[in-house]
C-alpha cells in the first residue's frame, strides 16, 4: 500500500483527484474524510494542508505527494521532487502600486516588500544584489501596500486579475510553478514497484494529453507526400476506402503542431480531416 498525500481544499485539490482518476484510480472522495483507500490499485489517499504535504512526505507519513514547487522550494525540500505534473501553473511576481515609478529591480532597495515567501524572495532579492526588508505575512498579501504595511508585495500570480483589482502592477517574476509529485527517499521495494506503476500510468496520461489522433482521407497517389507531414508514433495506418483510388490514413499529431500540418495536408490533397482526442497513450 502507497499512502499518497493530497490538498484537502483549494487549487491544487481538483487537478490531483483527476489525475489519479484518470489513471484509472477509483476511490470514494468524500470532503469530510481525512484519507480514503482505492477500491482497485494499493494506494491510500491522506488530505491535508499544502504546507504540511512535504514534511509529511519527507517523515514518511506519506509515501509520495502532490504540491505546489513554490511551496516545495520555499521549505527546503527540492530533492523529494519526482516530477512536474503540469497543472495548477502559477508564478511568483514582485508588483508595486501602479502609480509608483518603477524601472528595475534595484529600486527596491533598502524598501520593505511582503510576502508569504521569504525564502524564494530573499533568494532572488540576493542574486539581484538588492537588501530589502521582507515582511513574512501569510495570506492577503496584496493588501500590504494599501493599508501601508509594505512598499511592494512578492505573491502568487496566474492571471493577475487580482493585482489589479488591489491596484497593482507585476514589476518582476520571481518563480515559475507547477504542480509537482514528490516522493520520500527511502521507500522500500514494494512501494517503489506501486510508484512505478503509478508513475507508468501517468506517462500515458500525460502524452495522451499532448497527442491527437488524426484520420484523413487522400488520393493514393498523395499517401507519400502526406505521410512525410504525418511522423505519428511510427508510420500511419492506411486502409483502402470503398471508393476506388482513395485511402483512410490514420496517425497521431502533437497538438502543439497541430494548425500547421492541418494546413499542409490540405495543401497536399487531405479531404475529410478528423482530429479526436486520445486518452491514454502508451509508448
Ligand atoms: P491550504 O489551505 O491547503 O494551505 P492555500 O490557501 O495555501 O491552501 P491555495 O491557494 O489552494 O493554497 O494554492 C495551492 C497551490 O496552488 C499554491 O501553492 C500554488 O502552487 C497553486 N496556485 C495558487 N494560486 C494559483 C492560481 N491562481 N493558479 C494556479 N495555481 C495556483
Ligand atoms: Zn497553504
């Protein structure tokens, strides 16, 4: 058994519990248990506190967790990073009222900044050669300047809606952010086979994620020139269509290349181009 630490409520909770059940993990998720088993793969869900997942992983309370980098940096516990999970994207941005000048980071020295992350600013503030006072608050940060507790603010940023509601401007980022799955060090045989495993399941998850499948129909004289536009995990997959002289090529497309090999095998003579998503994608 894996004993898995999660966040109970907020941002990171909803993306993790997706995650686990789209590799094909089922549970009962109930809002008022603090951890929960799986009906179908050896691993135990614990819900707790952001903060508290990495020292709860690094004692062994928990096997393995899912947090925030942000979070993980600021207490000190990089080396239980497994890997970047590619949800909850956040940074960390230094902003200052949008009335006050601003050019470069060196006009915050010798000002007094707040943040609930006075390590990773602290760490920034010296590889920039700036002193600045830090005042270590935990939450509502961006209301420091307003009521005159600080002269800029170091928080978490996704959209910055909130910056500028609280009338502020993003000067500099600090740290980029993303979920992260941790794991503690010394887990023993057993355990490791069921992270393997896990780890497995979210691979296909994740490349399905990135990957479309695509299904065209072409002339067969234009089924070279198309597949040359069509890598897909090996070669594409032809089938003769009824109509004679005229082939179905099935392949899989990165969805970051996507729009721009659309275009070219309309150019080179694909007619009724489907892309559909994949949901698991194993290599
Ligand atoms: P807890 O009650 O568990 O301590 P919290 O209030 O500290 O929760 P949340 O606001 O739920 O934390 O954020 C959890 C994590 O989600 C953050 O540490 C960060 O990694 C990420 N995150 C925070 N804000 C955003 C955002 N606006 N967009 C995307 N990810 C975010
Ligand atoms: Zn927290």
């Amino acid at each position: 058994m894996l004993r898995l630490a999660i966040q109970k409520s907020g941002r990171l909770s909803e993306d993790s519990l997706k995650l686990i059940r789209e590799c094909g993990i089922s549970f009962i998720n109930s809002s008022l248990k603090l951890k929960t088993e799986s009906t179908n793969f050896p691993l135990e869900i614990l819900y707790l506190r952001d903060d508290d997942i990495p020292g709860y992983v690094a004692d062994g309370v928990a096997d393995i967790g899912i947090v925030g980098e942000n979070v993980l940096v600021e207490e000190g516990m990089q080396h239980l990073a497994v890997e970047q999970l590619g949800f909850s994207k956040c940074r960390l941005s230094l902003a200052v009222p949008k009335s006050d000048s601003y050019s470069s980071i060196s006009d915050l020295q010798g000002k007094s900044i707040a943040t609930s992350y006075p390590k990773i600013l602290q760490t920034y503030l010296t590889e920039n050669g700036v002193q600045a006072n830090i005042h270590t608050i935990s939450g509502s940060v961006e209301i420091a300047p307003s009521i005159g507790l600080a002269d800029a603010i170091c928080d978490i940023v996704s959209s910055g809606s909130t910056l500028i509601s609280n009338g502020l401007r993003e000067v500099e980022r600090v740290f980029k952010s993303q979920a992260v799955l941790i794991a503690n060090g010394g887990l023993d045989a057993e355990k490791q086979e069921i992270l393997n495993k896990l780890l497995f399941r979210i691979h296909a998850v994740q490349r399905a994620q990135k990957a479309k499948y695509i299904l065209l129909n072409a002339p067969n004289e234009k089924i070279e020139e198309i597949s040359q536009l069509l890598p897909g995990a090996k070669s594409p997959s032809i089938l003769p269509l009824a109509e004679k002289g005229w082939s179905s090529l099935h392949s899989v497309v990165n969805e970051d290349d996507f729009w721009e090999i659309i275009e070219k095998l309309k150019e080179a003579g694909a007619q009724g181009i489907l892309v559909v998503p994949i949901e698991k994608m194993i290599i």
